[in-house]
DNA sequence: TTGTACGCGTTATCAC
DNA sequence: GTGATAACGCGTACAA
C-alpha cells in the first residue's frame, strides 16, 4: 500500500546504466540515443520524478522563488503576485506565496521560512523586515525585491508606483475643475505610500498658490471601516469640501458605502476621487473617478528585475523603479 | 562576502559537543542544562537555522502543506486561503500557495510541484486534476482536500457550500415576494457549482409547482463580462423577467454594470440577488440581496480536516462536508 | 546523556 | 559517453 519514491538508482538498475548517466541525462546532457529510451522507459515505467529536495540540497538552488504580501486578501497584492508568477514561470522558476497577516513579526518568520526553504530569490511587499535578515540574504546572494514601498534601510532594489506625482494629479484635476476645498483621506502617517500621497496633495497646493486647511485632511488607517468614518465625518461637516480624494482601495470602499447611506449625490453635491480597482469604479454608480496604479508593470517589472539578478547581474543596484499612475475618468467630479 | 550557512556540525564544534546532542537539542529532547546553554549561544553567534531541505529529505516530512487554487485574483479562493493558513500555522505548519490561472495543465502541473517539494499535505480548488494523480498522492500518504467543489472521481475529502441550497434559498425568496418570471445567470454547466446552483433553481420551481421557462435561463462563464452579457440581454428582452439571481461574484459585478449602465432602477423595475462578497453588496445603491457562501467555516473545516489526516486519522474517508450559506438581505428585491 | 558512523537522493569530479 | 564515488546537511541506530 505504502509507495516508496523511486530514486535514480532504481532508474540506473532499471536500464542497466550508472546513477551517473541518468542523472546527467536528466539534466539535460548527451546521452547516447539507445540509453536515452532505456531511461526514458525506465522512467516512465516507475513514474519517477527527481527529488528536488535532494537536488537542491546538493546545488544550492530551487529554481523557486518566494512572494510575501501582508494579505491574500489585498487584491492589489495578489493581482501583482499574478503577474510576477507568469513572468517567473516562463523562465522555468516556480512561485511560493507567503502573506503575513499584515504582522510584521509573522513578517520575519515568513521571511525565514523562505529564505530556509532556500528560495532563490524573494519579492516582498515590506512593512517592518528586520533590516538585519535583508542583508543577510544579500550577503548569501538571495537577492530580494521590494514591490510598492521601499525597504526602510533603502537597501535593496524597489519598484513601485509614483504615488507623489499619483496625489497630485488627482488632486490637480479637482483643482482645474474648480475645487477649492479638497478633502483627503489619507492613510497611517507610518507608512511610506501614504506619507507620498500626502505630499502629492500639499505640493499641488503650493503650487497652485493654496492655502491648505488642516481640516481638509483626515487621517484613516488604509481599512473599510476607517474610509467609512472620515468620509462620514466630512460629510456631517456639510459644505467644509466641495471634492473628497481618498488614497487606498478599502477607504475608496468604505468611503462609498458611507455616501451611499447619507443619501450624497455624486459629483453634484460632493465631488470624489477614488483608488486602485476599475471594477469598483465601473460598478458603482456614478462611475468613479480613479487613481489607477501600474499593477501590470509592477508585477512585471519585479519579475524581470529579480530574473537579472538571479542570473548575475548587479548593475545599478540597489535599483529604484518609479512608475506612473493613470487617472481613470469616471462620472464622479464635476 | 559570501557567506556559507552553518551546518550543526559548526554548531558542535563551537559549543564542544557532537552533532548527535545538538540535533537532539533541535529537535526538542533533553539535553544537559550547561550544554543547553552552550549550544544555544553558539546558535546565536553562529546565526544558524536547520537546513529544512537536508531535515525533509532525512524525514520525509516538510511541516509544509500546499494550497492551490484557480487564480490569485479570485477573491472567494483567497479568503478561504487566508483562513486555512491561520489555522494550520497554529498547529506549526506553513503553507505554500499556488494558483494554476484556471488552466488544467498548469493545475495538473503545480500538483506535481507541490508533491515534489514534499508538501506533507495539500488542499485544492480543483478543476481538472488527473485521478491518477490523486491516487498516487494517497498512496504516498499524501492528504489531498478538495475545497468548493468535489474532485471527479470523488475519491477524496471534500469541504464545499451546500450550492444547491443556497440558490434554491435564493429563488425561494424572489417566490414568496411574488415574483414569477425569475431569470437566472448560470455558470459553465460543465463546472459542479453551476449545475447544482441550476438544480437549485429548479427544484424550487418543481415544489412550487412553477413552470421552468428556457428562456429565463442564461449561461454565463463565470467571468465579469458574461455576467455584463447575460444582464444586458434579459433587460432587452424588457418584461420578460422581473427578477434576476446571480450565481457568482464576478458576473454578479458583470451584472451590476449592466444594471448601471442601462439605468435600471432596482428593486422598482426589477428585483435582484446576487453571489459571495459583502463588500461589493453594500457599496453599491441599493444595497443588494446576495448569496453569502461561509468562507471562515469552509476555510477552517478543510484545515482541521487535513490536520486530522496528517496525523493519520483516516476515519470516514472520503468525507464530504456540505456547508451551509446564508441570504443577506439587503434593499435590491421587490 | 553523549558520540560515532552511516544513509537519505542528488550532483560533480574524476578516471576510463 | 560512461561509471565509481565523494560530497551536500541532517537524523538516528548503536555503542559507550
């Protein structure tokens, strides 16, 4: 009952060769055509398959690469994870998803557990990496990627969104429309797209001469529930804003089911810029208006970048890769 | 510069002991307290963890369990993730997800995967898993769970939503508040959660003693713009139906858009249930009705079930759990 | 309780 | 082109 996993020995007995000849047929070197099919039916015949633990025990590589997220639940995590596990499997390397839970001490163990598994590479969306392991894994030439923020030591290559020049196009576009009180809700001064956003929103006031209410800006902590509230909050201070931009995915929800209940007309009586995922965007009515990030490029961009360092290449590092967001239009600004 | 991990041979050497006493050590047996002490401190200056590939390769145990699912960007198949994750983490296992991106072959193939990283269990939303496949993981002792919908040859544990409930609950609704001509937007009739969701429907009908009109029912493939697609053509066919149920998230998304698009007034001109996700039911106007599938109990059970399994407890194979869903109400049914 | 010696399945280095 | 054999790092008889 009990199947024992059959190894190259049993393959070499088999086809009366060595261990030796199987395993180099096995990686791809010539073997002469008449024991190429005796190894090939063997293998066929005991439904072998090489143990990869074994292998990369001995060579020190996997051919698999770790992606740590803080939620599986965060559709623009997983919709980048996508697209970095297509670009990595078309060049022979599989994918290890981790998410940590938004913890940064599951975080670490996560990350250990990857670099234990020896993942040839890692691709991180940080929060609080101990900056410690991240040189560690440079030091045993891991490299590691990180996706949306950068890493607090700054010391390793990064590709993000440009989310400064992302803030202030949203908000200038309220502006050229003839917004004057633009409410923002942002995200957790902690955190780095968050400080950008914010920055993006106060340059564009200064350079177009504006005055900037403190008033005008809220702070949430990237959740529904905190979107819901400050939107709730500018709403009962009726007429404080003409425009409200909201800077993460799950406020952009919770602000809308918070205009949803207070009966707000939208652009009429509020005009609103929202983020991230064009299906909300198009299923909410008006359509919103939205900041929409390279999520494609992201992933992409990542993978690539991690490919070239996993074969070698380190210039220019650590790298930093800055891509530009779109302002999707929908019906929601006046 | 590049740093060779250590071996628990370093570590003995360092703390003066043999490799056996601190592979005790690790493992969790007793040790003599100053030795303890000895090899602890060594650990830490040495920076050293156990090489898990050189442990699972000498065990044949990985503490890993792999999870695989459709798509990344399928948010019903992440939620269920995020729990099964949380639960067998707290029994010390990690896990390793993959996604096939709704293609069998890649499904097929990442099995392969799993199985060959010595996944010492694997819990799978499957779509066309060879049987084979199947058996030879069982026979190596290789848990397999099946999630959402049965494995075809219903040789293994299944935990998945009572679908045919769940919809028969659905149009049961729409019956009792006089609605007659009730359309449906199905799924692929090849998929299981389609045809039973179908069945469901149907069945209604039967103990209602309601005629089925073809005519009212739709397939859809599951995907955002079939379910945009399928509305589109019943709000044509003005008057034909004047309600409509959904049978999942990213047509019920479909369908909404839909909805907006041709200014449908709902629940005036048309009742409405759709399918999973809470968020999208509260965000939009007016708040819809919809089919919740219990993504926390599907997720748990099929983790408790597998660690069950790991630990050798085959009682009730195969096992089926049928879970049950629940209708929210909100304001889009007449 | 501790130490020695060997095996797990694979690859790499030699000789042939 | 092929075959014998020494690693890779860990777990575990077995003997001490």
């Amino acid at each position: 009952m009990f199947q024992i996993a059959p190894t190259i020995k049993d393959v070499a007995r088999l086809s009366g060769l060595s261990t030796a000849t199987v395993s180099k047929y096995l990686n791809g070197f010539s073997v002469k055509e008449q024991n190429r099919i005796k190894i090939e039916s063997a293998i066929k015949s005991l439904n072998f398959s090489v143990n990869s633990l074994a292998r990369g025990l001995k060579t020190n590589r996997t051919m698999t690469v770790g992606v740590l997220i803080p939620s599986l639940e965060n559709i623009f995590a997983t919709s980048i994870v996508s697209h970095i596990e297509r670009v990595l499997q078309e060049h022979g390397y599989s994918t290890i998803i981790c998410d940590y839970n938004g913890s940064a001490k599951l975080e670490n163990a996560k990350f250990d557990f990857l670099m234990n598994r020896f993942a040839d590479g890692i691709i991180i969306m940080p929060l609080g990496l101990s900056e410690e392991k991240v040189r560690n894994a440079l030091e045993k030439d891991v490299p590691i990627i990180s996706i949306d923020r950068p890493m607090k030591n700054r010391e390793c290559d990064v590709v993000l969104a440009d989310n400064m020049n992302a803030s202030y196009n949203a908000v200038e576009h309220l502006i050229t429309r003839g917004h004057r009180e633009i409410g923002i809700i942002c995200g957790p001064q902690d955190i780095y797209t968050a400080q950008e956003r914010l920055k993006g929103y106060l340059r564009v006031h200064e350079d177009y001469g504006m005055q900037v209410d403190e008033k005008n800006i809220k702070y949430g902590d990237y959740g529904i529930q905190s979107g819901y509230d400050m939107m709730k909050s500018f709403i009962k201070e009726s007429g404080r804003v003409d425009a409200v931009f909201v800077t993460n995915y799950e406020m952009t929800l919770g602000a809308v089911m918070a205009i949803n209940e207070m009966n707000i007309r939208i652009p009429d009586e509020l005009s609103f810029i929202g983020f991230d995922n064009q299906h909300l965007a198009t299923v909410v009515k008006p359509n919103l208006t939205i900041v929409v990030q390279p999520i494609r490029q992201i992933g992409e961009c990542a993978a690539e970048l991690l490919l070239r360092r996993l074969n070698g290449d380190k210039t220019n590092h650590p790298a930093v890769y800055r891509l530009k967001t779109e302002l999707h239009e929908g019906h929601s600004v006046r």
